[in-house]
C-alpha cells in the first residue's frame, strides 16, 4: 500500500537539497520524492517506511520531523488542454526584406 510521508527538513541550499535527494533515492519501494526548498518540506509517495526515510536523512548530518503520514491523493483525471494556437508561418523578423537589394552582382562581365 503507497503512503504518502512529509517530512521538515532543513534545505538551506542546492547541494543539501542534492544530498537530501540522494540520501532518500537509495530507499526501495519510493515512487515519488519532491522537495520544496521553500517550505523546507520532503515529501515521499512510495512504500518505503517512515523511520528509514528519517534514518537515512539523519546519516547524512540533517535534522527531520515527520509532519504527516497518510495515503497519497487520488490523481486527478487529466483534463484535455485547448489546443494551442499554431505559429505562424513567419515571424517579422523573417518577413523584413531589404528593399532594393540585389541578391546577385549584376554588374556587367569585362572579362567577355
């Protein structure tokens, strides 16, 4: 049975970030992680037990709480998006000619 596990951590930067992910990754039974930098949230949709997820965050030096543990939302049905207009066949910059030029030298040949 997936669960869904949200967890505090301190993700102060990229590279903890990195290190929180990769921490986590070596778990089995995860099907989802995401981090929300700004929150200092983890979430981890997946089999995986609750204790090893902090256990393996702990290994690495950072401090977690475990904010909630339950069953993962239902996904959503997937609404048809409206088509999205085509683009057009040129734009300006394409359509912008210089008036007057001569694409090749039509200078008479002396050479003849």
């Amino acid at each position: 049975m997936s669960k869904k596990t949200v967890l505090k951590v301190n993700i102060n930067c990229q590279k903890c970030q990195r290190g929180v992910l990769q921490a986590v990754t070596k778990l089995t039974g995860i099907d989802q992680i995401s981090v929300d930098g700004e929150k200092g949230t983890l979430t981890v949709i997946g089999d995986a037990d609750t204790v090893c997820i902090v256990k393996q965050i702990r290994k690495m030096g950072k401090v977690a709480a475990i904010i909630s543990v339950g069953p993962p939302k239902p996904p959503e049905p997937a609404k048809p998006k409206p088509p999205e207009p085509p683009l057009p066949p040129c734009c300006n910059d394409c359509q912008l000619v210089a008036i007057g030029f001569v694409p090749y030298d039509v200078r008479p040949c002396s050479i003849l």
